[in-house]
C-alpha cells in the first residue's frame, strides 16, 4: 500500500513533522533526508521533559477533571489508521470516555495552536480505536506556563480533517508528490531543510 520508507506505516511523530510544514514528509519519507541535529535535539529535550513530568498531577486531575486512571508512556498501533507510536497519557474519566494528555514545552498564550490541536485528535482517534471508549476532549499541559492544562473539545468536523491530515502524508508518500511550500513561512527561517527546499 505503501511506497518509500515508512514499512506500512507512519509514526506520530511523522504526523508532528507533517503538520510543521508538509514537505518534511516529502524530504524524510520520499528522498531518505533525515533533520539535522538541532532540530532532533529540540524533541529530545522535550521527551526528556515528558518523562519527568509522567508522574505528576495524579490527585489533581482526580479532582477537578473527573480522571479516575490513567496510563502514562502508552505505546499504540492503529490498523485503521496506519500510524504508530507513543502518547504521553491516556486518561479514563468518571463519565466512561477516555483523554489524551499531551505535555508541551512551551508556553500558553490563549490559544491552542492548529497543530497542537490536529495532534492530539490524533491520539484522540487511536485511543478511541485501541480502548474502545468515547473520546470527547483532549488536555493539553504547557510546561513552560507553570504545568497549566487546557480543555480541548473534539468534534467531528475536527477529527474529519485529522482524517485528512492523514490522508494527505499518505498521498505524498505513495504518489512521491512535492508539496505545496508551508503557509507559514517564519518556519523557513530555522529550518533543517531550507538549504535544499525551494522557496
Ligand atoms: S524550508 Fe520552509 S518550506 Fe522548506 S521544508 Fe523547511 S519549513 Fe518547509
């Protein structure tokens, strides 16, 4: 089904990648070019952030999201959505439906960004598929805003261009398609790949 070096399927990660802007997929899946250092440094440090941050907030969450479990470091693998890889937390709810928690190493200024929020539907979706449960929010933790978690809502309007987002990796591995340059061109300034993209 698949086409140059993704073996089947893609990573979360490689969805990140993707949403950071679209020729990443293009540059690592179909040409074989991995990200230089720096940017690999900066996801480092922040998984190292995440462990440290794994155990943390437990009676809180209790009390003021309705959080009865949680797992922490959950590995999954979708059929569905041909994508693997792992998620912070998944958190189970006094209402039935279950939650990803995503750490991020930033700070909150009011407003959840569009990757930040197709990122966590993402989770949103697996979890769903994985543990068979409704899932009807995600929470967003921002570290460098004193650990303070966000409400995210889902919707089908939002998982349907999650979907998409999918779709889209998908068809720019398997058709090998040079993508449209990221709207975002600030991105550009301190990117791995600005020396060999076309801009
Ligand atoms: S230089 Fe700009 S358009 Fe090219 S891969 Fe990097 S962010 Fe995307």
């Amino acid at each position: 089904m698949v086409s140059c070096s993704s073996e089947g399927s893609i990573t979360i990660s490689d969805v990140i990648e993707y949403l950071f802007c679209p020729r990443f997929t293009y540059f690592m899946h179909c040409l074989g070019i991995p990200q230089r250092e720096g940017r690999l440094f900066k996801v480092q440090k922040g998984r190292a952030l995440h462990e440290s941050k794994e155990k943390t907030n437990v009676g809180y969450l209790r009390k003021r999201y309705g959080v009865t479990d949680k797992l922490t470091g959950v590995y999954l693998s979708s059929k569905k959505y041909w994508i693997r890889g792992i998620m912070d937390e998944v958190l189970f709810l006094d209402d039935g439906s279950a939650a990803p928690l995503d750490y991020k190493f930033a700070k909150y200024h009011n407003r959840v960004f569009k990757t930040h929020k197709y990122q966590s539907a993402l989770y949103g979706l697996m979890i769903a598929e994985h543990f068979n449960r409704p899932v009807y929010r995600g929470y967003l933790c921002y570290t460098r805003s004193g650990n303070k978690i966000v409400e995210l809502p889902f919707n089908e309007k939002l998982f349907q261009q999650t979907e998409n987002v999918i779709q889209n990796i998908f068809h720019i591995i398997q058709k090998e398609q040079f993508p449209e340059i990221t709207g975002n061109k600030k991105r550009c300034i301190d990117c791995c790949y600005k020396r060999i993209c076309p801009q």
